[in-house]
C-alpha cells in the first residue's frame, strides 16, 4: 500500500482530483493538508471536508495550514472558481471538521512516520512544503517523491503572461521547494490544456457517470465560463491531471529531466517557471518535468473513479 499526503488549496479542480485520490483503492491518504490560495484557508478547510464526504471511502485528517504567503498579501481566485471555489454552490458546512494540529507540523510527521515512503501530491501554492523545510531541513530524505501542478515552464502563465497561478501566488516557497533536494516530478499547467481539457462531450459523459460526476460539472460551473471568455469550450482540470501522474505513472508519455528554477526577484516576471531543458545553464538536474500524458486513458481512469 502507497502512503499518500495531499496538500491542497481545495477549489473545484482540487475536489475533483480528491474524489479521484480518495476512490483509488490501490493507495491510502494519511492526511490532507490545506494552504491558502485559490480560496481562503477556511474555505479551502470546508471544502476538503466535503470533498473527504462526497468520496464516501474512508476520512484521512484534514489539517489547516498557512493562511498567507510568506511574504506576499494572498491572492485568491474567487474570478475563476466562485466566492466559495465550488462555482458559488454555497454547500452548506460539513458534519466533520478539521484536527487542530498545523498542517506543516503534519507535513514533517507523516514523513518521519513513514521514511523513505511517504508522496505528496500538491495542488496549491507551495507555502506550506517550504515552511516544513525550512522548520525541518532533513524533510527532503525521508520524503519518497513529490508530484507538484503548478507552473507552466512550456507555455504561457493563467495569471500573468509568464507565471502559473500557484507558483505566482507564493514564488519564494516555489523556488525553495524546486530547488530543495525533494525528488519531485513537476506538472505544469499546459499540460493540462492539451488532450487531457475537458471538452463538452466529456462534460455529458461526467454528468451521466451519477452524483459525483454532476457535482464536478456544477464545482466547475463558474470555471468553465472563464473559460468562455478565453475562447474555450470546456474546462481544464490541472489537478486532477497532476493526481492521475501520482496515481499512474504509466500514463506519462514524455517527461524529461532538468534543472528547473522560479523567479522571485523580479516583479515583472514573477512566479516565472523557468526550464533549462537544453541544459544551457550546465547545472544538475533537480526536477523531473511531464510534459504529455496518455489522455485516453487518463479520462477513462477520471470517468471509473468518479463512477457511482
């Protein structure tokens, strides 16, 4: 059995990639830990509990963490994902509720509970994992792999021409956690824009899959009228795309190994992810990058797992 821990900024695509996490047999999450970004910290708090709900498998601890950037006021995404994060469903509060410890001090404890076997899939600004490293210098030994969605080191940025929503909201956690000794395999947003983007036919095939299949679609609904303003039909589902990566890792079909780095000094650039794929700059390699997926059968994999 694989020993998972999520760490999330739970809006709609977040819940989506939970449900998946969560309905995966193959695998337990030992805890889900929430940051700030996409959503207030006790917004994205509510919705990891109801995501924990809506699965119906079993209840890993969900954890509050840090409510800010480490250095920035935080910049939330209410445009794209709704006052709540859930396309303004406005659900009311869940039977359960959070634990009381601190999500980093979480962190740092599920990874000495499992050395050397414990992945994190992050689905938010990386403030929390940069505080744990920072509070725990070791972290990066006894943690097996990370799988991070966040930059677009490909393509162009969602929140600037250059930088990615997570890796723009908190860059210096960004840059710390790339350049730590994590072994980590980044997903970048374009990733999730090409074959894997949910089109309106796999929006009909979600909504007859039953109650979760719909409730992603609703989540998802003020998503995907921002998408309609860029002149796309459907909606993309990053998340869920970095979880299915995590979960199979059979389903990558390019991937490359590089030394990658954020900018955080300069303000026009900012949460830039930046790639040095032709290995111009001759420093070590300290990522491993996907850059295509087998869509095929990662919506198959979306479609089971969502099944009633």
């Amino acid at each position: 059995m694989k020993h998972f821990l999520v760490d999330t900024d739970t809006a709609s695509d977040d819940v989506a990639a939970l449900l998946m996490i969560l309905r995966e047999p193959s695998i337990r999450v030992e805890a889900i830990t929430v940051v700030a970004g996409n959503c207030r910290l006790e917004i994205g708090v509510k919705n990891a509990l109801i995501s924990v709900e809506k699965a119906g498998t079993y209840a890993p601890p969900v954890y509050a963490g840090m409510p800010k950037p480490i250095l920035r006021e935080l910049l939330t995404s209410e445009h794209v994902h709704g006052q709540d994060g859930l396309g303004n469903m406005n659900l009311p509060s869940p039977t359960s509720v959070k634990q009381s410890g601190h999500a980093v001090d979480v962190i740092i404890e599920m990874a000495r509970s499992f050395p050397g076997e414990l992945e994190i899939i992050a689905l938010g600004p990386l403030t929390n994992l940069a505080i744990a490293i920072l509070k725990e210098p070791t972290l990066p030994d006894l943690i097996k792999r990370i799988y991070i969605m966040g930059g677009s080191g490909l393509g162009p940025g969602n929140i600037t021409p250059f930088a990615e929503y997570n890796f723009y909201v908190d860059a210096e956690a960004a840059h710390l956690v790339i350049q730590s000794k994590l072994a980590k395999t980044v997903i970048g947003y374009d990733v999730c824009l090409a074959e894997p983007f949910i089109n309106l036919s796999d929006i009909t095939s979600l909504k007859l899959l039953g109650p979760l299949g719909e409730f992603v679609v609703r989540s998802a609904s003020s998503v995907i009228e921002f998408y309609e303003t860029i002149g796309k039909e459907g909606f993309g589902l990053p998340d869920p795309t970095a979880a299915a990566v995590a979960l199979y890792p059979n389903i990558v079909t390019k991937q490359f190994d590089a030394h990658g780095y954020v900018e955080y000094k300069n303000e026009e650039t900012y949460g830039q992810f930046i790639i040095d794929k032709t290995h111009t700059a001759d420093k070590p390699h300290n990522m491993n990058a996907v850059t295509e997926i087998d869509a095929k059968q990662y919506k198959e994999k979306l479609f089971q797992l969502l099944s009633s």
